[in-house]
C-alpha cells in the first residue's frame, strides 16, 4: 500500500495549524508549509503561536521544483482558494491525495477542474472553533477531519486513513460525504452567518429561540437546493444540524464572528454568494440568503472605509 511521507499545508489559519502542530511533532514525516515571499517573511520572525508555543516550521514557496507532496491539505481562506489552487501545481505528482478543509462545498470542484477527482478526497473539518487573535491561536483539541471518496475507489481512503491513525489525528470516514459534506454547509450557512451578524457565541444561540427559529428557516433555503443538488435523505439535515449546534462549546465564536471582531471580510461569498448562485441555478427562492448577503456587503464596505481612513 501506498504510503504518505511528505505533506503540503496550504494555510496555518484557524484550522491550519490545527494540522500544521500535530503532523510536526512526527520528525519521520516531511511537513512543508506552502507561503508566498510575504508570509515566508513574517513566520519567520513572528511565528504563529498555537497553544501558547510557536510553531517552528519548514516552509516552502510555489516556485520550488524539489518536493513532490503525498497529501496536500488545503485550509486557506475561501478568498486564498483561487491562489492555493495556482501555487500547488509544483508539488501534485502523479499519486498526490488532496483535501480540503474550507467551509463550503464548492472548493474541491474547483480543485478537481485542475487536478481531477482521482486526487482529491471529499472533506471537512468539525469540531469546537479554533479562537485566534493575531498569530496567536488557540484550540481545545476538539476536532476531527471526516472524509470520503466521490467514487468508487476506496484506496486514497485507506492511505489517509493509515497516515491519520500514526500521527493521532481524530477522523471520520463518511458513507455518504456528500451528505455529511452539505450538513456542516447547513450549520454554516444558518448559524455561522447569523451569528456574525448578532453578535453570538454559541451558547448565546442555543439559550436563545428566536435564534434558532430563523436559523431553521434559513436552513430550510439550504435542504432545498441540497436536494437538487443530488444530495441524499436531506429530510434528516435540519434535526442533524440542530442536534450538532447543540453540542458546540457554549463560549465558542464562528469563525465569520471572529472576522467581524478582528475587522476582517468573511467568507460570505462561500455561504450566502453560494447560496445564490445555486437557487438561481435551481430555479429555487433564497430570500433569506439574499438578504444576509447584503448586510455583509454594508459590513465590509464599512470595512473598507474604515481601512482607507486610517490610511490616510
């Protein structure tokens, strides 16, 4: 059986150095975190810090020709994907796994139409949120990666599968990831957005039944267009995602809450901008979706204007 020794990190983010920390512990395992000249610059003198210790990593730029990678984890910004997409064409051999572990389920079509589905395995990370302020960040080590094969073929399965069980990292292999996939979009698109736009953690939103009774009815827009979409036994989606909201750690902060704290645009173009370009593709309303898309676009001109004040 094929065997992962090299690995490529696309993003020490939130998520990121999750991975970044647990895979460079194992000193028999050639980790390489992919950075432009900027980033190289600026984890060299301030590192990220996880968990209070700096993470002291191998980092490597795009145009490197001398490291071919068995795995590829992709945990950039939805906004960082075009690029991580562009810059990993170096290291994709001819038996590369790729994953990625945006939110979302649009990210591995983009990263198929370059690479192909043979490579690229169906994933996402669930799990208490990673708080970060800065390079700093910090994580219960409450997580794990589920993951699953678009096809047939379960052999890119039991390599990641035989790689994640050495280095101690939490998984769930999924019967139906498109399922599994598309549900986590669900809890996204519901709470992540809201909570963003309110102000709350995530106990804040389960205490709360105003909350979660608009939550439900955005989700509602999401079961939909997950149904066209060919996904299977949608009608259990909502209770699984309400069931999955409810174990969240009470003073946890979205990640689209986070950016708001830190000033920072959001990923709502992989939410609400998805959202949208799927109902119309469906011929399917998304009222609600609609509208949380123009409040953030009111947030991140704000944001904008604030930025070009300080500027000046």
């Amino acid at each position: 059986m094929r065997e992962i020794k090299n690995i490529l990190i696309c993003g020490i983010g939130a998520v990121g150095s999750i991975y970044a920390d647990k895979i460079s512990r194992f000193s028999r395992y050639n980790l390489r975190i992919l950075v432009n000249e900027e980033r190289l610059i600026r984890y060299s003198t301030s590192p990220v810090v996880f968990n209070g210790n700096e993470l002291i990593l191998n980092y490597i730029l795009p145009e490197n020709e001398g490291f071919k990678a068995d795995l590829i984890i992709i945990a950039t910004k939805f906004s960082g994907l075009n690029s991580a997409i562009k810059n990993i064409k170096n290291f994709v051999g001819d038996d590369t796994i790729i994953i990625s572990l945006l939110n979302g389920v649009i990210s591995e079509n983009l990263i198929a139409e370059e690479y192909g589905w043979d490579k690229i395995l169906l994933s996402y990370f669930i799990g208490h949120s990673a708080m970060r302020d800065g390079r700093f960040i910090i994580h219960d080590g409450v997580g794990k990666i589920v993951f699953g094969t678009n096809g047939t073929d379960k052999t890119n399965e039991f390599v990641l599968k035989h790689f994640f069980d050495d280095v101690e990292i939490d998984y769930d292999i999924s019967n139906d990831i498109k399922h599994s996939l598309w549900l986590k979009y669900m809890m996204n698109v519901g709470t992540n957005q809201l909570s963003a736009l309110l102000g709350m953690t995530f106990g804040e939103m389960n205490k709360n039944e105003k909350f979660l009774a608009l939550a439900k009815k955005i989700m509602m827009e999401v079961e939909a267009v997950a149904k066209a979409e060919g996904v299977r036994n949608t009608e259990f989606m909502l209770n699984e995602a309400m069931v999955a909201l409810s174990e969240m750690i009470p003073e946890g902060k979205t990640s689209m809450y986070q950016d708001i704290l830190a000033g920072r645009n959001t990923e709502v173009e992989m939410f609400a901008g998805t959202m949208i370009k799927l109902g119309k593709k469906h011929n399917i309303p998304v009222p609600f979706n609609e509208f949380i898309y123009e409040l953030f676009m009111i947030i991140h001109r704000n944001f904008e204007l604030k930025r070009s004040l300080v500027i000046k």
